[in-house]
C-alpha cells in the first residue's frame, strides 16, 4: 500500500458538535476515544466562536490553525458538517483533500440506506475509497 | 452586487456527472408509487409517504449539490429559487426549470417544469385522481432548503397529469433562519 | 419562459409515442430514490428476508414494463422463446438499457442443470451502499433479480431469482451474482424444442 500523505488524523462532526468519524494515520498524534471526542467538541465550539469574533460579517470560521507541530486545516458544509485534517506543518493540497472527502461522503455515507442521518459513520465503502484518497500520490495529485 | 459564486446552469455540471438511463429512474419510481398504493391504501396517505421520502432525500441531496455546483452560498430567497430550477434539476434530472410568479416581497413564486422523467409512461386511473404522483419532488425541494436554513412550504399549482399544461410548484419561504452561534451572548 | 409550448398534449398517454429511450438522469438521482426506497422497505418489514421479497417485488414491476418497452421498441413486437435466447437478451439488452452495459458474465450452474448465473463485479444498484455487518448476507440486488424475474416470467420463463455477495480472489469487494433457477416447465418445454 502506499504511503499516506503527511496526515495525522482526519475527523468529522455533525452540525450539533458531535463526533461521527474519526480515523488516525500512523503512530503521531493517535488519540483514545475520549481524547478524540473532547477535540471534536472543543474545535465545534472555537469554530463558532471565532465566527462571532471575526470582524469580517459573515464569516464561516477558521479554516486553518497552524501550531509549532501540526497544522489543522477545517471545511465546513453549508450545511454545517464540518471536515478537519490534523497534519504535518505545512502539508499541501488539504483544502484540496477536504473537498474530496466531502465528496466521498456525498456518495458513499449519505447515498447508502442504512446511514442514518447525524449517527456515527460505518460504511465500509467510505473507509475503502477515504484510505485511497489520503494517499500520498493521490494528494500530490490534486494539486495539478 | 451579488456575493453568489457559482454556475449559472447546470448544463456543465450535468455533462460531467455519471449519468443513467432515465427510464431505469421513470420506472423505479413508478415501482415505489405503485407500493406505496398498495401499503397504504389510500391516495391522500401516498401523497403524505413521498412528500416525505422527498424531504428525506433532500436533506441528503443537498450537501451533494453544494459539493458538485460549487454554490458558496446564496443571498438571498430569489438567488436561491433561481439556482434550484436553473443548476439544481438539470443537475439531478436533467431538465431545466423556471422560475415565475414572483410575490412583492420575494418570498413566494412558482417553479415551473415543461418536462418531467417521472411521469413518462404514466397515467392517472380513475382510482388515483387526488394523487400528486410528482410529491416526492416538492418534499425533495422543502428538505433541501431546510439544510440550509430556510424553512419553506411547497405545493402543486399545476400538474400535467390531472390536465394543466406543466408542472408548477409553489415555494413559499416561512422563515428563515440565520446560521447558528451555538451560545447566546448572555449565557 | 423558456420551453413554453414545448411538450405536445395527448389526451391519452397512449397516444404519445414512446420516446427512443435516450434521456438520462444523473447517476445521484437514481442513488438517491434507490436508497429511499429501500429505507422505507425497512419500516415495513420485520426481517430481512421479508425486505429482500419487497425489493424483489418493486424490481418485478420494473422487469414487466422493461420487457414491454424493448419488445416494442427494439424488437418489433417480437419475444425470445428459447431459454439461450431470453437469457442471453437479459444479459445483453435489458442490462445495456438499465445499467448501460452488458453484464460481466453469463455462466451455466456447474451442479445444477436449471441452474444460470449471471455476474456483475459492481452492480450498478450497489455502487454507494455499504451492507451494516448485522445484516449478514444481505444484498440490495435483490431488486435486479426482481428485474430479471420480472422479465423471464413475462417472457413466458417462471424462475426464482436471487442475489448473491460472491468475494473474488484478489479483489477487496465481493462481486454480485444474479442466480436464476427456472422452473420445471421451462426446462421440459425447452427439452421438446430440441437444439
């Protein structure tokens, strides 16, 4: 298998805060459940927050956090489900990547009949074409 | 001055999707109606069921539509009518629709369909004249728009098969409600 | 208004000739009622094999019109009459219509004289769904093989049909296999007709 791009962890939270999918790639940066749960609520909350600290009106919050350690790049859906990659400082094509996930699950969480709406992803098929898409060449990819 | 971003037709985005036969579509739907008649047993119940299996595609639906379309956000109730009937049905289904009757205050108009991949093939019975055989589309329209924030009511002005000369659907905006801070300021 | 005038009225849906079959919608809006429909199966049955007989069912409504609507539009008003023929035009024609190609593969059950299968690595009706691990061997083909069922009996072939997960060597997702088993009558009839 390929090596996964520079990404630490990948997660995505419901409209209410809640954690639905959390996957971590390779030994950096790997967090028990709770850990996992805290950081999906605590970034729901800053996320929001700094909407209402923006000077900008309008503004749909942040979008990158970088630290001395990771960067952390969020998109979030018009329809409030947010998609945040944990990754090494100065990783490329994440926002990228992000719109690629979103559309991953497009297809494969929320055109299948037995996921039901805001629950915990489990989509065999979502796993499958998500580790392909994290791939190094394949993120390398989309920056052509 | 308008902050929309985004297609102005769905024509690009729909040559560029995968597509299907549309009469494997046509004829799955016909399939789901006919079931829901013989479970349900009573026209007005039928209309009820697929308004809501059309809300709960909508509220799937939608994040497909923003991924694919590349809409940002739209401004205001007009700008959003327009994208549904311009990019959104000839996205999904590939036919364009317009948008018509428009209220004073731009919360209420028709959207209006000439042509229809539900309905090839179909004629109302005599036994189903109160059914709205298209309803899963109005709940397609209500659910989506919900996701994003806007509360509607949408029903059938016009339907080619009880006789009118096109499809209309009525889209009214009941309320709409701005993006969410999640914590009051007072708290 | 754009297209206004454009559709011509018939007073009988009957008058209105069948279109050439070259419409299409995007492969989403199909996905997307597809798994509306099997979710509202779900609340309406109590196991999943009576939900793989509902899905079956609506696949027969669609098999019945689909054999009509080729019949008449691609062969004359003509039908297959022979068990090689009728299958090798479910594999070839009504796949191509419905799912826009030909199916993978036809094969003849190794064990079982009555037996054909017909195989596709990725039904189309399966692409986005993924099978819950309570659900065991559940498949959603169970709507093709309405389809196919729908077919053959219209056809004058009566046949239990069934979907299977079959895993493949190599390959990460299991292929579907369409299982038709005809019935007796069939088989009899198609011995008197001789090769």
């Amino acid at each position: 298998m390929a090596a996964a791009a520079a990404i630490y962890s990948l997660f995505i939270i419901n409209k209410s805060g809640g954690l639905i999918y959390y996957k971590d790639y390779g030994s950096a940066g790997r967090m028990d459940t709770n850990d996992s749960l805290r950081v999906a609520s605590l970034w729901h909350s800053m996320h929001a927050i700094s909407q209402q600290l923006s000077p900008i009106v309008g503004c749909s919050g942040i979008e990158l956090l970088e630290a001395d350690t990771f960067d952390l790049h969020c998109f979030q859906s018009l329809t409030g489900t947010k998609f945040f990659v944990v990754c090494e400082p100065g990783t490329l094509q994440m926002d990228a990547l992000l719109k690629v996930i979103y559309e991953l699950y497009t297809d494969y969480v929320l055109k299948n009949p037995f996921y039901e709406m805001e629950m915990p992803i489990r989509c065999e098929l979502f796993d499958l074409n998500l580790s392909q898409a994290v791939q190094k060449d394949r993120v390398a990819l989309l920056g052509r | 001055m308008s902050r929309f971003i985004g297609p102005r037709s769905g024509d690009a985005i729909f040559s560029s999707v995968e597509r299907v036969n549309a009469e494997l579509f046509t004829l799955t739907y016909g399939a789901t109606v006919r079931q829901l008649l013989t479970d349900l047993e009573d026209v007005d119940e039928v209309n009820k069921q697929l308004d809501q299996m059309g809300y709960n595609i909508g509220i799937r639906l939608i994040d497909e539509f923003l991924a694919k379309s590349n809409v940002t956000r739209c401004v205001d109730f007009k700008e959003t009518a327009e994208v549904i009937a311009k990019v959104g049905f000839k996205m999904f289904i590939g036919v364009t629709a317009s948008v018509t009757n428009w209220n004073a205050d731009g919360t209420c108009c028709s959207i209006v369909l000439e042509d229809n991949p539900l309905v090839d093939f179909v004629e109302l019975p005599d036994t189903c004249q109160g059914l709205y055989y298209c309803n899963i589309l109005s709940g397609v329209i209500r659910g989506a728009l919900e996701m994003v924030s806007m509360k509607t009511e949408v029903t059938w002005l016009r339907d080619v098969l009880r006789g009118d000369d096109a499809f209309e659907l009525q889209v009214k905006l009941l309320k709409q409600v701005p993006e969410e801070y999640p914590y009051k300021d007072d708290e | 208004m754009i297209g206004v005038g454009k559709i011509k009225q018939y007073s009988n849906v009957l008058d209105k000739p069948l279109n050439k079959g070259k419409q299409e919608v995007s492969l989403s809006a199909f996905a997307f009622l597809f798994s509306e429909l099997v979710q509202y199966n779900q609340t309406q049955v109590d196991n999943i094999a009576e939900l793989e007989r509902r899905l079956e069912d609506a696949g027969y409504a669609v098999g019945a019109r689909v054999l009509e609507l080729l019949c008449h539009r691609e062969r004359g008003n003509r039908r297959e009459t022979r068990l090689l023929g009728i299958l090798s035009f479910v594999h070839s024609t009504v796949w191509k219509i419905l799912f826009g190609k030909v199916a993978d593969s036809l094969e003849k059950g190794t064990e079982h004289e009555d037996e054909y299968m017909i195989s596709e690595k990725e039904l189309l009706v399966n692409r986005f769904i993924s099978i819950p691990k309570d659900m065991g061997t559940f498949n959603c083909g169970a709507f093709v093989a309405g389809i196919v069922r729908g077919v053959l009996d219209g056809s004058g072939f009566p046949a239990v049909v069934t979907a299977h997960f079959v895993p493949m060597e190599g390959q990460q997702r299991p292929r579907t296999t369409i299982l038709i088993k005809f019935a007796e009558e069939v088989l009899r009839r198609e011995a008197r007709l001789g090769g």
